[in-house]
C-alpha cells in the first residue's frame, strides 16, 4: 500500500498536502464526513458525542495522512 505517495510534506512546519487525486479524494471525504456527523449530532444536541467522534476521527485522519506521506511527518523549516 505504500507504493505511491498521495501527500508530501509541508516545506514549513508540519503536515501535509494532497499531491494525488486519492490524496484529494480522501481530504474531502473526511471532511465531508466531519459535517455530516456534526449535522447529525447537532440535531441530537449532543455536543460531547460529537467532540468525542470528531477526535477520534482526526485521530485516524492524521495516522492515514502520515502513513501515506513521503518521509513521514516531522517539523520542517525550508527545503532542508
């Protein structure tokens, strides 16, 4: 699975950017999932069930992104 990347690094600070369409195409489903959820709790009025979600969700999100990006993740200043 970890032929290609879908994210590079960030040239500063830390994180990534999507250089693929799966890279794109994961971005925006998670953030379409996160609305959706929140559209649904917001309707249940369950704000602690959503901050629970939510962070389990980027949780996941980050762990896939850096799994997923070439050289990982660490802090970057400059094309070092």
């Amino acid at each position: 699975m970890k032929d290609k990347p879908w994210f590079k690094q960030k040239t500063y600070g830390l994180g990534a950017t999507p250089i693929t369409w799966q890279g794109w195409a994961t971005t925006f489903a998670f953030i379409g999932l996160i609305l959706w959820r929140g559209t649904i709790l917001a309707r249940d009025n369950n704000a602690s069930s959503y901050l629970i979600e939510f962070v389990f969700m980027l949780t996941v999100f980050i762990f896939f992104v850096a799994y997923k990006t070439e050289g990982g993740f660490k802090w970057r200043w400059g094309k070092n």
